[in-house]
C-alpha cells in the first residue's frame, strides 16, 4: 500500500493536531479546475494509483501538488474547450484553484502552473 503524504495544519497542545493529506488538497485542485467554463478535460494522471483505488481516479488526473511546510505548489495538464481564450481560462483556473485550496486548508498556494494538452473540437451537447 502506498503511504500518504500528511502535513499539519494546525496544532495546539490543548486540543491537539489538524493534518491534512496531499491527496485531499490534490483533490480540491481537481474540483476547482473543473468548475471553470472553458475546462473540457483533465489530461494524465500525475498522481498516483492509490487514488484510483478509493474510487477518485478522475479527481485526481492531471493534477499534482508539492507542498512544503505550509506552501503549495499546484501542477495541472488540461483540455480547453474550442473557441475559449486560453489565457483568460488559465488565469480563472488559476484564480479558483488558490482560493479553493487556501480557504479550504489555510495553506498558502505559491505557483498553479498550467499545461495545456489539447483543445477539444467537439461540440458539447
């Protein structure tokens, strides 16, 4: 079984520790870029297998994060939908993505680097 990486988001010897692990922060990535219009797909699957074990396969695909200490580094391969400004896209992914995960988990997102993979040319019904 593959080990998860985990980090501590929040300690306090009263209470006790909040830790957090790479693949939810992989997954709240792969969320927030698939909620912005011009996203036609992720592409690859930077991550490991244990995520298409636990059934989050396609959250995971296309999505890998380096985090260290409490900065973020977000990598994405995608797909943009024909007819859509890829730069404006990139930057709403971008936008989102931080923000998803720095609300989510208090960790500060550093870079979100974009690779864009293809343009899909089919119509969407």
């Amino acid at each position: 079984m593959e080990e998860k990486n985990i980090y501590v988001l929040q300690e306090n010897e009263n209470i006790g520790a909040v830790q957090i692990a790479d693949d939810v922060v992989v997954m709240i990535a792969g969320l927030a870029t698939r909620e912005v219009e011009g996203v036609s797909a992720m592409v690859g699957n930077v991550t490991g297998e244990l995520m298409s074990k636990v059934g989050v396969k396609n959250l995971a695909k296309g999505v890998k994060v380096d985090i260290l200490g409490k900065d973020v580094t977000v990598d994405l391969a995608v797909n943009v939908e024909y007819g859509y400004n890829i730069p404006a896209v990139s930057q709403k992914i971008q936008a989102k993505v931080k923000s998803a995960i720095e609300n989510m988990t208090g960790l500060n997102v550093v870079d979100v680097n974009i690779r864009i993979a293809g343009v899909n040319m089919q119509k969407s019904k």
